[in-house]
C-alpha cells in the first residue's frame, strides 16, 4: 500500500498519532524558541505598568475547567503584574460559577496574602450570579448590590471599599473569559462610564475583541496562551504559557503540512483521474 | 389562567425594559435609583434559577430513574455526583476548601479540559480533510489560514519575521473588518430581538412557544 | 434631561427600532409582507433528507444547546424549532428515520410536539416514536455532546443538522458527524463556531442566513416583516460606514463628532 494510500484511508489514526507526538515531545524537552510580543499584549502591559498608587484595577473572571489552560495563565501572569505595582488596589469578581476556585487558587499561587494585606490592597468579591444584570449592578452601584465579599467580610470592613462605589472609581477593568460575557463590561462600564477594558480570551475569541481593539474601545487583549506566554516574558515571570508555546509551535507546524499535504493527494487524486 | 400569566408577565417586562432604557439616555436621580433596585432584583432572581436548575436536574432525572429509561443507571451517576458536589460545599462552607478542590479537581476539571482539548485533534482531521483548494475561494481561505497560524505560534517567527507579518496584516485587514459586519449585524438582530420581547410578540421567553 | 454623550445613541436606537416596529406592525396586519427568496441552505436541508432515505440510514437534527428562555440565545434556538418544524415534516414525508438530539430541557416538550405534529400533519404518526425520535441527552454543553456524538456512531446517520445555539462542542460534533460519512448542513448566529462549522459541514448557514432560512420557511409573516427591517437598518449602517470612511478619509470627523455625541 503507497503512502497516499494510507494516509487516505487511516488517516486519522496518523494524524491524531502525530499531533500526540507533536505536543508531548517540545513539554518534555522545550525547544526555547522565542516568544515575540503583539501589540495587543503590550498595550495591556504598558497601561498596568503606568497604574499610580491609588487607582483601582478590576478582574472580572469567567474561568472554567474548560478553558483553564488558555485563560488561568493569562490570570495569573495580570494578577502577579498588579500585586507589584505599589498601591494599587485590586478588585476579584466572578461572573462564572466556578471563578472562585481559579480566583482563589491564582491569589494563592502568587502568594497574594503573603504580600499584601487583604481589605487595604485586595479584596475578593466572588461569584455574582445575574450574568450582565451582576456587572451592570457592580458599575452602578457596587454597595448597593453587595454587602459582603466572598469569604462574608462585611464591605463596611474592608477600607479599601469605602471609595469604591461604582464604575466611576474603577480605573481599569481586565476581563478573563470565553464567552461572549466580555461584552457585558463593554456595554455597562465602558459604553455608560468611560472605564478603560481589555480582555483576556480564548483563541476563538480574539477575532471578536479584535474590532473592539482596532475601535479604541479596549485598550488590550491578551491573546489565548499565546498572549498569556508573552505577559510571563513580559514581567519575567516564564511559567506554563512558555513552556506550551513549542508545542503550539510545533502543533501550527502540522496543520500546515497536513493542510499542503491534504492538497497534494487531492491534486494527485484529480491528475489520476 | 395561562393567558392571564402571560398579559401580566409581558406587562412586567414592558415596563422594567422601558425603565432600564430611558435611564440610559435619561438623567433623574429618581429613575436611576429604580433603575438599579431592578437591576439589583434581577441578580437575585439569576441567583435562584441556579437552584431552579438543580431542581429540573433531580426532577428530570428522578423520573427516568423511576421509570427505568433510556441509560437510566448514568442519571443515577449525574444524581449522586451532584449531591457530593453539594453536601461537601455545604459541610465546608466553601467551593475552595481542600475537599471540594479535590473531587474539583479529580473529576470536573479532568473531564472538561479532555472534552475541550479533543477539539485540536478534531481540528487537525478536519484540516487534513477539508482544506481542499477545490475552488479559487477555498484556496484564498487556506492560504490566509497558513499564514495566521503562522501569526500565532513563535515558530512563524523564528522561520521567517515576514510570515506573521503576513499574517497580521490579513487579520488586521480582512479579518476584523469581516467580524465587524458581522457584530453590526448581531447588534442589530439583538436589537430586534428585544425589542419583539418588550413589545410581547416574542412569546418564547414567558413559555410561550406557538 | 438627556445624558450627555448619549444623544447619537438615543437617536440611533430610536431610528432603527421605529424601522423595525414599523415593518413587524404592517407584517402582522399582513398590510405588507415582505417576500424572503429560497435560501439555498433549505435546498440542501432536502438534498441532506433525499441522501439519507437513498442510503437507508437515519437523519440527526440538534436545534441547540441554548434554553428557549435565554434571553441571549431564544431567537437562535427558535430558530432551531422552525427549521426542525420544516425537516421534520420533510422527513415524515420521504418515510426517514429522524432523531432529535435536545441538551435544555426546556426545548425537549416544544421539540416533541413540533415533531409530533409535523409527522400527524403528513399522515405518519405512527412513524413518531416517543422518547426514540426525540431524545433528551444532557443540559450540560459536553454532557450533550458525547451523547449526541454516541446517537451519530450508533445510528450511522447519514444526515446530520446543527441549527441554534451552538458553543465548543460544534467542532466535536460536526467532526464527528463528517467521520460517520454523514452530510452535514449547519447554521448558527455564534460567529466563534461558525469557522469550524465551515470546515466540517457541507453546507452552513451564515450568522443571520439562519433567521433568514427560518423566515422563509416559517407561516408567520411577522418573522418576514422582521428580517426585512434589520434588512434596511444594515443598509443604513452601511451607508454611514461608506461616507463615514470617505470623510474621515477627506480629513472631515464630522460624523464621528456626530456620533460621539
């Protein structure tokens, strides 16, 4: 049997053969190939890193098992970025059911209550069921919506919050998702109140926030693990988002030669006949 | 009494949509404090139909665990699964506590990167399968598909800096005006979604389906 | 008083929305009822059913993983249940076996009886079997999918349909569909998964070809009136985004002063 033979009719067994071997072999042994960095990470790299004591960055989060390898690291790499700038105050809050988890096990991965004090320099407000209806609430009024935070602190306690009443004194808003709820920042705190947004999204995303970029409408996008990758070099922190982007590599590297080689039995196909 | 539901449900709707639009546009320090006691209400209803939902789940499945149906024995899986889930949040207080990450972390996460990760075999098969350049436009989409991948992956750049060059000014340029039409457009049929469930002649929303 | 900053928007909204109320009003009173050409997605709805009852093998249909309720979704998915209501009866028609895969239980009652009543309408009821022609899987999005995955190896489908809301599954299960061998007709108004979509069906209805195709094949002239106002509101988009571009191009910001207004 010729090889076009083959790769026609078992095709899948190869290709779902080589694609294993494609990701596993660059986690084992990383190639180091560099990472270059997109405007799009940079710009959110920059408008962090220009944050002045006092300002108040918000990260609204809607991470799930699902998409946790693209998205957590992106989380991460922001969270760690923040908790280095001095005095600036950090706001958690979930808008998927399993945000906590991921919010609470980034706090601690980072060591964020080691470093600073929670209540004076960040709070976690948890999950807030409501979809849009919870964001919307958040940037109206975020005392009248809430009353404790995820741990049940009262807000009254907590005195990083008694200057925080609504989108007004968020100073920037970062949103981790992969759905379309990164629309709701959009529409109930940049569209009424100004407050700059950017995002950090799945790859089948990007395409969608793109025009929103291009737009001036957010200021960043932080690009699946690709983006996630380029923050870590960034703020000189390389974690998992490097050591993936061989195998993304590597991975691009075979749906190109699979693409030009499905072609070419296709073509070969057409010329026989 | 269905017929008297509906009436009063779309009169409900017809007003709290109307507030929350002109507190949009309009400035009143009175129909924004309304404005934001609905919006308050809606959170808190969004946070009983997460109940509501495990309540259709026990229901459901309940009754094809009673009447032995179709794969009867997995609705007991999903059943006991779900009130470990439950009864250890409960006794530990919280979704982060030790115990809930682990069965968090044993079960749920496993299976749905597994699930979601399937997606990049599936995809590379459908590359090799259906990146046919049987056409003109089929050839324009596969070639802008190499040069994007090769936009988004470091090994674009080590071959050669023009590739994701290429690749950027493609998305740049075709791709993002494309999604723009396209968000023009769902804006726009949001808009006449909305609009058809304020005025009531959306029925789906109040269970109304014809 | 107004907020400032929100007079371009205010206007707009008011503009496109009497457009709008405005055509649904005179579709209602079937005053005017615009004319929706064929979409060729509906001709390859019958090509898929015609290859399905040729070979022998049953025909697959998921109007989506989104509730009815949804407030986001509930246009797509009724959407879904228009087409369903059209290849069922197509199906009744030709004597296929069609089996409807639901992931939100709210669909599965409104399912049953869509397809209850088209096969009663074509004079083969006795062809609906309940609980087998329709078939709940799972609310959850990955749960449905490996159901609806497992139907299409079993049955060897021949025809697979993919309407409404769908999310990250679309990709597992349209490829899965196109390992069976089965021709594959989709549309959904999710743009993520349009690309995967494009990739593994043979035909897909694109983003609003979707309401189109439910449009044209639904009685209700209201769904007609409808399509054909967001019809003239893209127009109008259209026509600022060309003088727009042609301003700014002139160094004139004249209509994006306008809109920030």
């Amino acid at each position: 049997m010729s090889v076009i033979q083959l790769l026609n009719r078992n095709y899948k067994q190869v290709i779902y053969l080589c694609l294993f071997v494609a990701i596993a072999i660059p986690l084992m042994k990383p190639m180091g190939l560099p990472v270059p960095i997109d405007q799009t990470t940079r710009d959110v790299y920059n408008r962090i890193d220009a944050l002045q004591p006092g300002d108040v960055a918000v990260m609204g989060s809607n991470i799930g098992a699902a998409i946790y390898a693209e998205v957590y690291p992106q989380y991460v790499a922001i969270l760690e970025h923040l908790f280095r700038k001095e005095g600036v105050k950090v706001i958690l809050v979930d808008h998927g059911t399993e945000g906590p988890i991921f919010a609470e096990k980034a706090l601690n991965e980072i060591k964020a209550y080691d470093r600073k004090t929670y209540g004076v320099d960040f709070v976690h407000l948890g999950y807030i069921a409501g979809g849009e209806a919870a964001i919307s609430g958040l940037c109206r009024d975020l005392h009248e919506l809430l009353e404790v935070d995820y741990a049940g602190h009262s807000l009254e306690d907590l005195p990083m919050m008694d200057d925080i009443n609504d989108a007004n004194d968020f100073t920037i808003v970062l949103d981790f998702t992969a759905s379309a709820d990164s629309q709701f920042w959009l529409n109930q705190a940049y569209a009424p109140y100004g407050t700059e947004v950017a995002f950090g999204l799945v790859a089948v995303k990007v395409p969608d926030a793109f025009a929103y970029y291009t737009a001036g409408q957010i200021f960043g996008i932080i690009e699946s693990l690709k983006g996630a990758a380029q923050y870590e070099v960034l703020i000189g922190r390389p974690g998992i988002a490097v050591k993936g982007m061989d195998a993304q590599s590597l991975a691009h590297l075979l749906y190109i030669v699979l693409i030009l080689l499905c072609n070419v039995v296709y073509f070969h196909g057409r010329g026989k006949r | 009494m269905a017929g008297i539901w509906r009436t009063a449900a779309s009169a409900v709707l017809f007003v709290v949509a109307l507030t929350m639009l002109v507190d949009f546009a309009w400035e009143d320090p009175a129909l924004q404090g309304v404005a934001t006691d609905l919006n308050n209400w809606a959170v808190v209803i969004g946070a009983f139909a997460l109940g509501l939902g495990a309540y259709s789940l026990i229901v459901r499945h309940g009754r094809i665990i009673s009447k032995k149906q179709t794969m009867w024995p997995y609705s007991i899986v999903l059943l006991l699964t779900m009130f470990a889930f439950i009864v250890t949040g409960l006794i530990t207080g919280s979704v982060t506590s030790s115990e809930y990450g682990w069965i968090y972390s044993t079960i749920i996460q496993p299976l749905s990167s597994t699930l979601y990760g399937m997606n990049a075999f599936f995809i590379a098969s459908a590359s090799y399968r259906a990146f046919k350049a049987r056409s003109w436009e089929a050839l324009v989409l596969l070639v802008a598909a190499i040069f994007i991948m090769l936009k988004n992956a470091p090994i674009g750049y080590a071959i050669n800096p023009i590739l994701p060059a290429i690749g950027g000014k493609i998305w740049d340029v075709a791709g993002s005006t494309g999604m723009r039409a396209i968000l023009i457009g769902i804006g726009i049929g949001t808009l006449a979604l909305g609009l058809r469930v304020i005025i009531g002649q959306e029925k789906t929303p109040l269970g109304g389906a014809d | 008083m107004l907020i400032a900053g929100r007079y371009a928007w205010t206007a707009i909204t008011l503009i496109f929305s009497i457009l709008m109320l405005t055509f649904l009003y005179l579709s209602s009173k079937r005053i005017y009822v615009p004319q929706i050409r064929e979409h060729p997605g509906v001709r390859a709805i019958v090509e898929a059913i015609g290859r399905a009852v040729e070979m022998g093998r049953p025909i697959s249909y998921s109007p989506g993983i989104a509730s009815i309720y949804s407030t986001k979704y509930a246009a797509d998915t009724a959407a879904g249940l228009t087409i369903l209501n059209y290849t069922a009866r197509e199906t009744a028609k030709t004597g296929a076996k069609l089996i409807v895969g639901i992931a939100p239980p709210t669909v599965l009652p409104i399912a049953e009886d869509i397809v209850r009543t088209a096969y009663l309408m074509e004079g083969r009821p006795e062809d609906y079997i309940e609980e087998e022609t329709v078939q709940f899987y799972s609310p959850n999005q990955w749960g449905f999918a490996t159901s609806y995955v497992g139907m299409m190896h079993r049955e060897h489908v021949a025809a697979n349909f993919l309407f409404g809301e769908h999310a990250a599954e679309a990709m597992v299960i349209a490829e899965s569909g196109a390992t069976v061998g089965a021709m594959q007709v989709a549309g959904s108004t999710n743009v993520y998964q349009l690309p995967f979509f494009l990739v593994a069906c043979d035909y897909t209805l694109i983003g609003e070809d979707e309401f189109a195709a439910a449009a044209y094949l639904s009685p209700d002239p209201v769904q007609k009136g409808i399509i054909f106002g967001q019809d003239l509101t893209k127009i109008i988009c259209a026509i600022m985004i060309v003088i727009g571009a042609l301003l700014t191009t002139a160094g004139i910001d004249l209509l994006s002063r306008i809109l920030s207004m």
